[in-house]
C-alpha cells in the first residue's frame, strides 16, 4: 500500500461506515426487513447498527481513539453478516442484477473485517498500541508527551 493510500485508508473506511450508518436513519424500512427474523425489535436494531456504523467511522477520524474504532469496526462487520446472508435469501423474485450484487456481496465482508483489523493494528511496530513513536495508519505520530503530530516529510 502506498503511504499516501495507507494515510487516506482510515479516512475512506469512515466514509463507507459513515455513508452506510446514515442511510440506516435514511431507508430504516429497507434495512428492517433484512434483519433476521428471529430477532427482536428489528426497527430499533437498524438505528442501533446505523448508530455503531457512525460512531465507528468517527473513532476511526481519530488517531487516539483508531485502534479501539478499528476492532469495532471489525466486530461490527461480522455482528452484521447474518443481514447480508438474509438479503441475499430473501432476494428471489428480484431482477438478475440485484440478486448478483447481494450474493457478491457477502464475500466482500472479509475484506471489510481485513481492513478494519489492519487500522486497529496500526502501523510502525508497535501493534498499534498508541506508544510514544508510534505511526498511525493515517501517518500521524503519537509524540512523547502522548499527543498526537501530524505526518511529517519523513513519515511512511
């Protein structure tokens, strides 16, 4: 990954989770009816999920706060697989290109899983932990008072 697209990428995740956690609130009818069935309380689910897609992308803004954002992207996007599974089943009767798109869809949940566990980790050798010296997948340092800098010429 170039630096510049390993600077951008927790920015672009956010962008998804947030553009998705919006059009929860948007077309909540849309997103209740792939909620599995057996499942209380569907409506509330889809704000619930629509509100863990946008705190998730806003932790994700924050260098401080990217790792913690990152594994709950990471758990967000397995907890919401089952909805997937149960739009692609429930599609029969759909046209041809909505039933392809839904079934493509669901393996490209891993690479969300992926890419969310790869900010969590962060970058520069230290797990991502938030330790003095530490590069942060969006280029930030955090510095030895534990504040964070911003990318510098030398950064990756």
């Amino acid at each position: 990954m170039t630096g510049r697209l390993r600077r951008a990428s927790p920015y672009l995740l956010a962008a998804v989770l947030g553009v998705s956690g919006l059009s929860h609130f948007a077309f909540p009818a849309a997103y209740a009816s792939i909620v599995p069935r057996v499942l209380p309380a569907r409506r509330a689910l889809v704000y619930l999920s629509g509100l863990a897609e946008l705190g998730c992308a806003g932790g994700l803004l924050d260098p401080r706060t990217r790792r913690l954002a990152g594994w709950a992207s990471a758990a967000l996007f397995v907890v919401v697989f089952p909805a997937n599974v149960e739009m692609a089943l429930a599609g029969h009767g759909r046209s041809t290109a909505y039933q392809a798109a839904v079934w493509a869809r669901l393996p490209l949940q891993a690479p969300l899983v992926w890419w969310a566990v790869s900010l969590a980790r962060g970058v520069g050798g230290t797990g991502g932990r938030g330790g003095p010296g530490t590069v942060w997948s969006g280029g930030d340092r955090v510095g030895p008072s534990g504040s964070v800098e911003p990318p510098t010429e030398e950064s990756p």
